[in-house]
C-alpha cells in the first residue's frame, strides 16, 4: 500500500493544440478550458504562497504512488520534501543510468511511447514533482501543494472538493 499519492494535472493533446491555434496562446486557453486555467495558475505561483481554490482538486489525477520504505532500498521516505527529492531524481546514478531507489518506492504510474530518432522509448506518463504538484500523506490524511518555495496544506480544500464532487454524484480524482 502506498503511504504517499501524488496527484498532477494531465493536459490533453487538444487543450495543448488549442494553445498553439487559437490566436490568443495561454489566455485563450485559460478562459475555454477551466483545468488549463488552474495548470496555468497554479504552476506560475511564486514564493510559498499558492492559489488553490476549492474547485482545483477536481482537475487532477494520481500519477503515482510512493512507499515509506522498501524492501531492498536503504532510503525511508519519511516527509513529503523526500517524496519531492525522489521524483526528481535525488537518488539517481549518473554511472549506471540507474535509480534503484525510485524503481524500489515508486509504482502505480502509467507508462507511454514515443518515436525518438527512429527509436521506440517508454517514458513515464507523469512529470518530475513541480510546482502545483500534490502529494497526499495517506497515512494521515493530508494534501500538500508543491509550492514556490517549500509546500503549502490544501488539505481543507481538497476535502472540501471531495464532498462536492461526490454529493453532485460525480467521480472525484481520489476515487479509483
């Protein structure tokens, strides 16, 4: 079971060709799609002070999962600034191309393929833990939002989308 999740906002392939069409770039974007709008917001947040609203929650998607300890790995990822220092390559090995600590704690990602100069490569379909990221803290119950500097709790909003989103007989990003 995973002690952490880590939830990020997935830009479709449309909302993505619509920035680069429709005349107006990032703002057009923003007001046609609502999860563009809060990407764009909450990733351009500066200093450690973010602006999560109520209704941002509903806009992400668990990308992964990470284990306070395991097996065969000397690490314990004990707060959320080491879930941040492992999914941006903290333990990777420049000499081997290896990072046995993330390939250890880490599971539950989707994988995708790309053609790279004639090559086949299967990247992870998710992003380093960046700005506007998520963590949640299962073991205690709260969301921690990467923010400019260090991480901000969003734990009362998130919940706070949870019960809505659920009361409007929706499916909310925390149910699986």
């Amino acid at each position: 079971m995973a002690n952490y999740n880590v939830y990020q906002i997935r830009i479709s392939d449309e909302i993505h060709n619509y920035v680069n069409s429709n005349g107006n770039g990032h703002l057009g974007a923003e007001k046609k799609y609502p999860i563009y709008e809060a990407n764009m917001r909450l990733r351009h947040s500066f200093g450690d002070d973010i602006n999560f609203k109520d209704t941002d929650f509903q806009h992400f998607t668990k990308v992964c999962e990470v284990k306070r300890t395991a097996p065969m790995s000397p690490v314990k990822i004990e707060h959320v600034e080491d879930v941040f220092v492992l999914l941006n390559g903290g333990y990777y090995n420049e000499d081997t191309g290896k990072d046995r600590v993330f390939d250890a704690h880490v599971s539950g990602y989707k994988t995708k393929e790309r053609i790279v100069n004639g090559e086949t490569i299967t990247l992870r379909a998710m992003h380093s833990l960046s700005v506007g990221d998520i963590v949640e803290d299962v073991d205690n119950g709260t969301f921690q939002i990467v923010a400019g500097f260090g991480f901000e709790d969003v734990t009362q909003q998130v919940w706070d989308s949870i019960v809505v989103t659920i009361s409007e007989g929706n499916k909310s990003p925390y149910q699986e």
